[in-house]
C-alpha cells in the first residue's frame, strides 16, 4: 500500500475526477461517491501532513486511511450483493 501510495498520492485532484467520471454507467452511484470522498480526503490529510513530516510517515498515514475506505467498499458490496454482479469492465 505504501508503495501503491509513493508514487499516486500527490496527483492532482482534477486528475482522479476525471477517472470518476469515466467509470461504466455500471458502477453504483454510491461507490462513486465514496471514490470521490475519499480521493479528496486522503489528497487534502497527505497534503497537510507532508507540510508537517518527512514524506514517509505522512504516506505511511495515508496508506492507513486508504484501508478504511477499502474496508467500507468491502461492507458495501456485501450488503448489496446483487449490484456487485454486474461487471464493472462492461
């Protein structure tokens, strides 16, 4: 995840909209949102740390945050099984 993160994190925040944005109609609204949310939070909490530590640690925090939101898809795709038979690739 760190590794993931050192090279992604600081992309801009028009970049990762646009990646949104060009999801298949497939994908669910709600997991769009909360793409969206945590894009913007996870860019704003690296941003403001980075300001304050070294780049490691202030990726290291990041990488944490981001297995939150991944844990929270995780739950959502549980609870509505039938949206996630649907491929997201068609």
């Amino acid at each position: 995840m760190i590794t993931k993160n050192w090279g992604s994190v600081s992309t801009l925040r028009g970049r990762a909209a646009q990646r949104l944005h060009r999801l298949p109609p497939a994908w669910e609204p709600d997991l769009r949102q909360l793409g969206w949310r945590a894009q913007q939070r996870l860019h704003g909490r690296y941003r403001r740390l980075s300001a304050k530590r070294e780049r490691p640690q202030a990726l290291t925090a990041v990488a944490r945050e981001l297995c939150g939101y991944i844990w929270e898809i995780a739950q959502w795709v549980q609870a509505h099984p039938h949206a996630s038979e649907v491929s997201p690739a068609s």
